[in-house]
C-alpha cells in the first residue's frame, strides 16, 4: 500500500468519526436530553417553614363545666414536609409520600401537634402531573386514628389531578392547576412575576383557595373529614364552650368545619422545584361560612433559610445537569466532529495529490506539499 492509499483511508477514518460526533451531539440535544429531564428517583428531604398564628390550645377540648373552647394568639409554629420516594417509581413515573405536620414550638410533643397528614402522589417524572386511572388512582392519603384506635394507620384513596410538591421542568410563564390535599381538589397556582432568591432566578407562582387576590375571604372549602362519621367536620357542642354570648349557654350549637388558603411559590423554571414557599393557612369553625366563629388554626409561615439554602442547591444542581447533557456535551461533540470533518476533507485533497505526483515519478523522489510538489 502506498502513500496516497494510507493518506485516503486514512482521511475517510477521520470523516467516519466526525459524522459520529455530530450525530452523538445531535441525539444528546433532542434523544437524550428530554430523557434526563426527569424528576430524581432518590429524594429524601425535610422542608421546613416557621412563621406565628393563631391556634385552638387543645388542652381546652377536655375543659370541665364553665369552660370554653380557647384560642391563643401570636403562637410560634413550625410547619415541615417530610419526603421521601415510594412505590411504583421508574423511568417514566416518580411516587412522593409526604408527611406534612404543624407544630405549636412552645408546646411539647403531642400537646403541640396541630395538623398532621400523609399524602401519596404518583406523578409524571417528565410533566410532574398526576397520573390517575381506573387501576391506579394516583394517590391517598392516610386515614388518622382515633384515641382508641390501636390499629395501624391505613390509606384511603385520593385521585390527584394537576401538579403535587413541585413544578414541570422548563416551567412556563402560566398557570398551572395545583393539588390541595386538604381540600381534595386542585386549584390555580396563576405567574406572577420573576424574583431573584439567593442569586438564582425563579417564576413566583400564586395560589388562592377560597381567598381573593386581596386576601379576603370569598369562598371557603367545606372541609373534607378523613374520619369515617366526619368526628371533625361538623362538632356539636354548649354555646358556652364556642364563646357565643346572649343564648343558653347549654344550648347544643352545631358548627361546620371550613378551610381557605394563600400559597406562593418560588419556582426554579428550569428544573420545576419549589425553592421557597410562603402560606396562609385558615381552618376555623362557623355557621356561616364567611363568619369565622372558632379557629381550629390560621397562621403565616414562610421557608427557613437553611430550606431555601437547600432547595437552591438541589436547583442548581439539576440545573448543571439537564445543561451538561442537553448543551454542553452536545456543543462540545459538535464542534469536534465538525473539525474532524474539516481535517478529514484537507486529507483526502492532500491524498488525491500525493497520488496524482506518485503517478508520474518514483515514491521515494518526490516530496509532496499539502497544496502540490515541494
């Protein structure tokens, strides 16, 4: 084989791996990248809020005759989200079970507890919306025992809709139906502008359930009891025990449990995750809706800081991540190729010439250039 052969095959070697290249960078921006765009199979996190409120002192429940029902204000509370991945969690879904509670902080263990629930969502780990159908109703929510219930906790089923815990990669500037496990149903969580938290942009995203966009009380939600005889969403008892002057106070008064909220949500858009939340959470007790009569809780807690510390990092780090796959590396083996493919033309010129002067004299006595004979 003679010089002008090697230089061809070597030239088409070349060409050979700089189309590779180019295809490898054009199935990372488009095959690859929108399969890595998908919600972590491994989190497990704590998230936590603290902020004040008002809050029924539960000790006042058991109080004898004589006694009413007690409300105690500017009470500090801590609110935390506990979540972690369950079952069914794979290459196209992701199942969170979350396990929300709300704490007095100057009340001990149980005397402090104030709300607590376990929801299980199964959603897109592309979309972040639920998934939901006959064979599998997307979600539940544990059933809360009774004083005397020594029976473990059991789950009852609650079909999700919209989006759960956290917002679809590439979030968009629109609204988006939100799930409230509370309420068992979804509601707008509506843009409402561009914020920076802790030097990383983010979309704020807003959320009225039963509230105005003034925070006035419009339309509250009946709440829905998880107790099989509704024990908590409707109570009857003495007109001394809820307070209400001017009748007997014996008199058997019946109230109905109602819920309405406020959230904010700071979105990273690239990732989807929820790296600050503020809310205004209100259950209280009435016989008109619009007339709360006895609160059960109504606070405002805000994201510590070491939350939102954590939470943009988990950003930034899915960030790094969707950007080495879906750019980095595609630019990178682009360009390459497309050198390799430069490199590889000008050998197979050169070649053609080495074989062109090697025709007409002795290999050994001719010098060849790039551009034709030295």
């Amino acid at each position: 084989m003679n010089r002008a052969s090697m230089l061809r095959l070597a030239a088409l070697g070349i060409i050979g791996l700089g189309s590779a290249l180019l295809i490898a960078g054009l199935l990372l921006s488009t095959y690859t990248a929108g399969k890595i765009r998908k919600i972590p199979l491994d989190i497990d996190q704590t998230l936590v809020s603290t902020g004040t409120g008002t809050a029924l002192d539960p000790a006042s429940l058991s109080a004898g005759p004589g006694a009413k029902f007690v409300v105690d204000k500017d009470v500090p509370l801590v609110s935390q989200q506990a979540m972690t991945v369950e079952a069914p969690a794979n290459a196209e879904v992701v199942t969170l079970q979350v396990g929300t509670t709300v704490r007095r902080s100057d009340k001990q263990k149980d005397n402090g507890l104030l709300l607590a629930m376990v929801d299980t969502v199964t959603m897109n780990r592309s979309t972040a919306e639920a998934v939901s159908d006959d064979d599998r109703p997307g979600g539940s929510v544990q059933k809360p025992r009774t004083i005397a219930d020594d029976k473990p906790s059991t789950n009852i089923a609650l079909p999700h809709e919209g989006l759960s815990y956290r917002f679809p990669f590439n979030t968009e500037k629109k609204s988006y139906a939100f799930f409230d496990p509370i309420a068992q149903k979804a509601f707008d969580a509506n843009y409402d502008g561009e914020d920076d938290v802790n030097g990383l942009t983010t979309y704020r995203f807003t959320q009225n359930v039963g509230y105005d966009a003034d925070g006035k009380l419009v339309a509250p939600i009946k709440y829905a009891s998880l107790y099989d005889k509704n024990e908590d969403g409707e109570v009857t008892a003495r007109a001394e025990l809820w307070g209400i002057p001017d009748v007997d106070p014996y008199e058997p008064i019946k109230m109905t449990r109602f819920y309405a909220a406020q959230r904010t949500f700071w979105v990273d858009p690239v990732s989807g995750t929820i790296v600050k939340a503020d809310e205004h959470l209100n259950q209280y007790y009435a016989r008109d809706p619009l007339k709360p009569e006895a609160a059960v809780v109504d606070y405002k807690v805000t994201s510590t800081e070491q939350t939102v510390e954590s939470q943009v990092a988990a950003a930034r780090a899915e960030r790094d991540r969707v950007a080495l796959w879906s750019r980095i590396l595609p630019i990178s083996l682009a360009a390459t190729g497309l050198v390799a493919l430069v490199g590889g033309a000008l050998l197979g010129v050169f070649s053609t010439r080495v074989e062109s002067a090697l025709s007409g004299a002795n290999e050994d006595d001719i010098d060849i250039g790039l551009f034709g004979k030295d």
